[in-house]
C-alpha cells in the first residue's frame, strides 16, 4: 500500500508543493474518509440484507441450495483436473 501511495500521489501536487507534506496529508485524509464511508456503506448495506434475508424462510432455503451447488461443483472441479 505505501509503494502505491508513493507512486500513484505526487502526480496529483503541483510541482510547486513536492516538497511540502500539507499536499500529501491533504491526499491522505481523503483518502482515508472516503475509504471510510465507502466501508460504512457496505457495513449498513450488508445489515439491511441480512435482516431482509432473515425474516423470509423461502431465502434462506434456496441460499443453503445455491450454496450446496457451489460446493459441490468446486468438488467436482477438484475431482476433474488433470494435476
């Protein structure tokens, strides 16, 4: 993550402030609140379907069902390679 950052930011400050820490916590603080909104979206996104999910019977059935399709065709994948 930080070679990342310390190749991708200095592109976006001006020549002017490189050696300046301001532009570099300014990108940083972004960077972290929009990260944290983002995951805050998926926490309280993820809740709502949960609780969704919970109260109907016939979803958590046929998510048991797809779930067992999937094992059982990753089983099947194992069983079927060549290594």
């Amino acid at each position: 993550m930080g070679i990342f950052f310390l190749s991708l930011l200095p592109q976006f400050i001006a020549p002017d402030f490189v050696n300046s820490t301001l532009p570099f916590l300014i990108l940083g603080g972004t960077f972290m609140l929009t990260g944290t909104i983002w995951c805050l979206f998926l926490v309280f996104s993820a809740s709502y379907m949960t609780k969704t999910f919970r109260k109907n019977e016939y979803v958590g059935i046929a998510m048991k069902k797809i779930s067992g399709f999937v094992f059982v065709g990753l089983g099947l994948q194992l069983l079927l390679q060549k290594e």
